[in-house]
C-alpha cells in the first residue's frame, strides 16, 4: 500500500499509515459516518498512480445510507487526488453497522 513517486530530484515515499489516515479523516468527514475501528477494514491497491480504495463504515441511524456512502466516494477520492497526485479508479464502501446514538 505504499505509495512511492519517482521523480528527476528523487524519490518520495508516503507510508501506509498516512495513506490510512488519509483516507480515514476524508471518509469521516462526512456527517454521521465513521470508519469502522473494530475490524478497520481498509485497503488501499496502488497501481503507480491509479488507486482502487475499500473500506468499512458505520452510519450514524437515521442518515440515508446511499447519500452518506456516495459523499464518502468523493469525499476520499478527491483527498487523495488533492494531497497525493492520486488518480481513484473505484472508492468501494460498504456499511457494516448503525450507530444508534
């Protein structure tokens, strides 16, 4: 999942957890969703500078689940566009669980 950007000056590396936490902060801000903590499913496929991107979350009750998803999409694909030069292919989300509080 590391990121690793050659370039005529050198070469630039972003680790795994920065990839993850960017990914996370995106995804959650987001109103009313939440990466999931228990399991933290979260994967990252870098292909050069394309990216396929899955993760888990859990929606707080009463948001409409496919609105919270599809802005947690853009949300995550257009962090790592803007931050790491990343091109998204696919931000795939799937909803494990209700916060009901």
């Amino acid at each position: 999942m590391t990121y690793v950007l050659r370039e005529e000056g050198g070469t630039i590396t972003v680790a795994d957890a920065t990839l993850s936490q960017i990914v996370v902060q995106a995804a959650e801000s987001v109103e009313g969703a939440r990466v999931r903590r228990a399991r933290r499913k979260l994967a990252l496929e870098i292909d050069g500078t394309r990216t396929h991107v899955e993760l888990e979350l859990t929606v707080a009750y009463g948001k409409v689940l496919p609105d919270v998803a599809r802005d947690v999409q853009e949300q995550v694909a257009a962090a790592l566009a803007r931050i790491c030069g990343l091109e998204v292919t696919a931000v795939d989300v799937t909803v494990e669980e209700l916060d009901g509080r």
